[in-house]
C-alpha cells in the first residue's frame, strides 16, 4: 500500500490555509454563540416553535 502524501511529505499551504479559515468561522460561530447567550438572544425559542405549529383559522 502507498502512504498518502500528506504523511510523508507534510501538509502544504494551501492545507495549512484552509484548516486555518476553518478553524477561524469555528472560533467566530463559538462567539457568536456565547454572545446571543449572554445577551439573551436565545430565550424564547419555544415560544417560536409553538408559533409556527399553531393553525391560524
């Protein structure tokens, strides 16, 4: 069996790159979590659910 690449001869920058804007829009959406929590912006999502299951007659 042939060894990947990547094993044998490292990760290049294109790698290194895109693991690194992965990592970035992972640390940001970690943020923007924290901040809707803090702020509250995440209380009262039952109260959506129940909304959009109630008919409307």
């Amino acid at each position: 069996m042939n060894c990947p690449g990547c094993l044998t001869t490292g990760l290049g920058p294109g790698y290194i790159a895109s693991f690194a804007i992965c990592g970035l829009f992972f640390i940001l959406g970690l943020g923007v979590l924290f901040w809707a929590s803090r702020n509250g912006k995440l209380d009262g999502l039952d109260d959506t659910k129940f909304a959009m299951l109630q008919d409307e007659d």
